[in-house]
C-alpha cells in the first residue's frame, strides 16, 4: 500500500485548526457569539485569517516545554550563586520593583482578556490564536514572579505585587488601561492589547528593561526576557494580523478601526510614561535615554509601520505628534512627582547623582538644564539640610489615563497641561487633548473611573489618614518607600559590598 502524501506545514496547521470548526443545526451563530455585532466590526469570511506562524498545539507544548527547562536552570543559578550582589547597585532594584507591580500582573489580565476574546471570535483560527496568547501570557506572569522572588528575600516592597496593583494609587494607572481593554468588544480588545500596545509600544516596554536589567547585571531578569521574546514576536504577528483582517473584510471597518488606534495609541503611551522615568533615572548603569528610545521605536519604526497600513486607508494616530514634542520633558516631569510622593509608593526615590544629572544635560541639550537641574540640585540641597522634600497633599488625577496632572504644555514648558468636558453637569479634568478626545468619544466609560485620591479622601481605601490608606496598600512603612539613601535597601546594600565605613 503506497505511503500517504506528506502533509505541509499550512495544510497541516488547517487540519489542526481551521477543519475543526461546524456548523450550528439548533442556534444561530449570534447567540453563539452575542459579541460580534457589538461593535459594529463586519466580517464576511472568517477563513481569510491567517497565522503566519502556523504553530501547531503539539509543537508548542514542546517548544515552550524547552524554553522553560533552560530558563529553570539559569533561575537556580542565580539564586545559589547570591546573583542579587552582582547588579550594579541597590538602586536598581526599584526598576525591578515598578515591573513587578505594574507589569507582571497586566500579563495575567492579558491572559484573561485573550481567553475571552478567543471565546468571543467565530473564526477557529482567531480561536487557536487568542488561546496561544492566553496561555503565554500566563506564562509570564508565572516565569516574572519566580524569578524576581529571589529579590523579595533580600529587598524590600517586592512581598505583595499583586494585592499592590489592585490598590496603590500610582497603579491604577496600568490597571486602568487593561480594564478599559477589557470592558471593551473582542475587536477592540485585540486592537488595543495585540497591535496597539504588542506590536506598536512593546518595545518600548521590554527592550529597556530587558536591556537595562543585562546593562545592571540582572542575568535572571534577562534570561526570562529572552525566554517570552519568541512569544512577543508571535503576539506582535497576530497584532498586525488582526488589524489588516479586518481592514480587508469590510471598509466599513475602517473608520471604527482608525478610532482604536488613535485610542489605544495614546493610552499606551501614557501608560509608558512610567518607562520614561525608569530609562533616565531608576537605571545606574543607563542603555539610552527615553527621548532616543521613543525616536527609535516610534518616530522612525512607528512611521515606517503607518506608510505600510496606509494603503488601507489608516493614517498616523491622532496626536502623534504631541508626543515628539514631550520626549523632551516626559521622563523629567514624572520622576518629580515620584519623588514629591515617594512616601506613599512602593519602591525609594532620589536625586541623581552630578554625573547623572550631566549625563541627562547632555541627552536633553535643549531642556534640561534650563527647566529641571535646577529643581533636582534644588531638592538635593534640602535633603543634604536635612528637609527633603515630600508633598503632603493628593495630586488630581486625569479622568481618563489616571496619571496626576504633572504633563506641561509643550509650547511653554512653565504651564501645566489643563483640559475639561462638561458631562451631564459634572465638570471632568483631562492632562491632554489625548485623554479628553477619548473621554469625549464614550464618557459613559470614563465617569466610572475609580480614581484613588478620590477614594482616599471618601475614606475608601482603608481609613481617614496616611497611614491607613498605606496599610490598605499592605507598606512596610519606612522599609518599602520614601528616600533611597535613608532606607534599609541601601544600607543592606553597603554593609553586603563592605563599604559601610566609606560611607559613613
């Protein structure tokens, strides 16, 4: 009997995928799928989806079966060999800390999100897809919270990542950003999450602390970067994927497309804000400067991404340009208010040293100097006069990206950034054009926002005082937060190196 044609790998991945679907003989496809009129996206042929990596469910057992075994064996290394003294200094575990609460956790809702999308979508490529990246997202949370536990033994504010993210008020930020992806359609959950924050921003995440943790010597940190980088490059396809699939169905997707992108576009990068100030201040050995991440990974790469998508009628996010101009102020601006307000967060703050504060004149040649290094050797000569600087009062908050309103005005940086919208007589506050278009478009949305300084004074979040409100938080008061050089992380850090005399 002659042997069977060889399967290829496209007509393997069709039988392993697509011939899996049927047909429905006692419900129609709409209450199988109540959410796929929701948003208005129309799809008229669910085999047109393609997977460029055609991966199969055997072959990503075993191939993510390795990648865990090898990242396993440098984790042991690491901690049996005391990895954590051969970073470049203490400080640099306040970057690992701010990745911890504000990242790890948004794995674990990605995870979620791409659970349900999957269950949302008709098509069971769409389905095998979302079901790939929930799993892998899972992946992450777990392999980020086994490796980074090894710090939790040795410093401070690493004990509770998770219950932090749900409460602190600086965390609302990045939580903010996935329930709003997560409350919204299946489209517009892919949008938001696969192309608008996988495949547009996420270098801009994970390229600078990937590279920053091998530049500080945190080889355990890079090792389960390189171990998700495979998969990041298979959520950045699959965004990419979505987003043409729907421009080629139908051009009534168009317009309800571009309104996402301009949409998530700008929540990202608000939400990248954060990165900003890890790149130019929470990184003693620094790779690059926010400012030349952002021309890098956007301005030229961004670009060349919107010149391919603009045969389908997609044009550059709207307010792109706003962003170039705050590269110049962006990572300045939020690392004062943390510092202003480091005693009621998680992770220690300070001001960098003479040759940081020059390396920071020279990447921002045009600012710097003139509106922020005075301010810093400001605060450094209160701090040295023994009153350092911590502001007791609550910031107001963006109704819509929940950052404090800390962003200036780019044609005069000695302004603040102030927008408003009435609705239904209550009048909301906005940090940008940015936030208030996308708090104008569905307000419904955003007139929900829990903001926390709001709770805070309701008496919401634990009790009627300071200290209350960070127990809520679950914060060793004095050991996770306020500054840096007073803390036990940095005394810990010199006694271990044995430099406790010199520094006294």
């Amino acid at each position: 009997m002659a042997a069977g044609k060889r399967l290829g790998i496209k007509e393997k991945y069709n039988w392993m995928t697509k011939d899996l679907t049927w047909d429905f003989s006692y419900r129609k496809p709409s209450e199988i799928y109540p959410l796929l009129e929701f948003e208005g996206i129309k799809i008229e042929d669910w085999s047109k989806w393609e997977d460029p990596f055609r991966l199969t469910m055997d072959a990503y057992w075993k191939y993510q079966g390795e990648k865990e075994r090898k990242l396993y064996a440098v984790i042991d290394a690491f901690a049996q060999n005391n990895g954590h003294l051969g970073i470049t200094d203490a400080r640099y575990v306040n970057a690992v800390k701010l990745f911890m609460t504000g990242v790890s956790p948004l794995e674990y809702a990605a995870h979620r999100g791409f659970a349900m999308a999957g269950r949302a979508f008709a098509g069971v490529g769409a389905q095998v897809s979302c079901q790939m990246q929930s799993i892998d997202e899972l992946r992450h949370a777990q392999t980020q919270i086994h490796t980074i536990s090894h710090y939790n033994k040795y410093f401070n504010g690493l004990h509770d990542p998770f219950h932090m993210h749900d409460r602190v008020w600086y965390l609302s930020v990045p939580k903010s950003y996935f329930d709003d992806a997560v409350s919204a359609g299946p489209f517009e959950f892919v949008t938001a999450i696969s192309f608008s924050f996988e495949y547009v921003l996420t270098n801009l995440l994970f390229m600078p602390f990937m590279s920053g943790a091998a530049y500080n010597g945190d080889m355990a940190t890079v090792t389960f970067g390189f171990s998700a980088q495979s998969d990041e490059s298979r959520h950045m396809t699959l965004g990419l994927e979505v987003v043409k699939f729907m421009l080629e169905q139908h051009p009534d997707n168009v317009p309800i497309v571009q309104r996402w992108i301009d949409k998530w576009f700008w929540r990202g990068y608000r939400l990248l804000s954060l990165v900003a100030a890890m790149m130019d201040y929470m990184l003693p050995k620094r790779v690059m400067s926010w400012k030349e991440g952002w021309e890098m990974y956007f301005e030229h790469n961004g670009a060349a991404l919107f010149k391919d998508l603009s045969r389908y009628g997609i044009r550059m996010p709207k307010h792109w340009e706003v962003t170039v101009a705050e590269k110049e102020h962006l990572s300045h601006e939020v690392w004062a208010t943390l510092y202003n307000f480091t005693h009621a967060a998680d992770f220690h703050t300070w001001i960098p040293e003479k040759e940081e504060l020059d390396w920071l004149s020279e990447k921002y040649p045009n600012t710097f100097d003139r509106y922020y290094r005075p301010r810093f050797e400001y605060w450094r000569e209160q701090q040295k006069a023994g009153r350092r600087f911590y502001n007791p009062t609550l910031p107001q908050l963006c109704q819509t990206c929940q950052i404090p309103m800390l962003f200036v005005e780019t044609s005069d940086p000695t302004l603040i950034a102030y927008r408003t919208s009435q609705y239904q007589g209550n009048k909301y506050h906005f940090c940008s054009d940015g936030c208030k278009d996308v708090f104008d478009h569905e307000p419904e949305k955003y007139v929900q926002a829990w903001l926390p300084p709001h709770q805070i004074y309701q008496g919401n979040c634990g009790g009627a005082t300071i200290p209350d409100v960070l127990g809520y938080y679950h914060f060793n008061v004095g050991r996770d937060n306020g500054e840096y050089l007073d803390s036990e992380d940095h005394t810990n850090w010199l006694r271990w190196k044995g430099q406790v005399k010199a520094a006294a």
